[in-house]
C-alpha cells in the first residue's frame, strides 16, 4: 500500500500532496493553483487515501476528504451538459459550490448521516 501510495503521489498529481486544506484555503481566498481540482489530483488523492486507511497508516482522512469533496464539486461544476442548461456559474457561485463539496467531504469523513 505504501508502495503504491508512493508511486502515485508525486508523479501523476503533484497537487496531491499534504492534506489540501491550505491550498483549498488558499483558492477559495482567491490565490488560483494549477492542477489544484484537476482529475488527476482527484484520482491521485482518493487511491492515495484509499490506500493509506487500507494500510491502516496513522494519518488522517479528515483533510484528504475534504480536498475530494471539493475536487467532486469542481468536476460537477465542469461537466459537459451544463452549457445546455444555460448557467455559467460565477466566480462567487463557484467559490460557494467548492465549499459544499468540501463541507460534504468532512461530512464523508466523520460519518454523518444524511438529512
């Protein structure tokens, strides 16, 4: 698993690394990061996390999962089928829908219910 973890990470998604609170902090105070809700990330990120709680490595998931629910968010948000809706989401808007998907992400990791 640590392996794995360790092939993944820097290669593939460099954006990946650490917990992503701060750089999801960062962006959504309005310092753009490239790569930062790329797929890569995302997929490189969630095998990460995936691996590590397999592993049953000491870390934890809280901040990973935020970082997941965000990235979930972004791809929604970039979807193909929204330019058939009509709605181009604004800069605010898409600062408050990455922070539904964050907020869904710390929800995921602690358990929550839903509703």
């Amino acid at each position: 698993g640590a392996t794995a973890f360790g092939i993944l990470h820097p290669k593939g998604a460099p954006m990946a690394r650490g917990s992503g609170i701060p750089e999801l902090k960062g962006y959504l105070n309005g310092n753009r990061q490239r790569g930062l809700f790329h797929w890569r990330t995302f997929l490189g990120r969630s095998v990460g996390i995936c691996l590590v709680i397999t592993a049953t490595m000491p870390f934890g998931r809280e901040g990973p999962s935020v970082h997941i629910g965000a990235c979930a968010a972004s791809v929604a948000l970039n979807l193909p089928w929204r330019t058939y809706l009509g709605w181009q989401p604004s800069p605010e808007e898409r600062r408050q829908i990455l922070q539904l998907g964050s907020a869904a992400g710390v929800a995921a990791a602690f358990n929550a219910p839903i509703g």
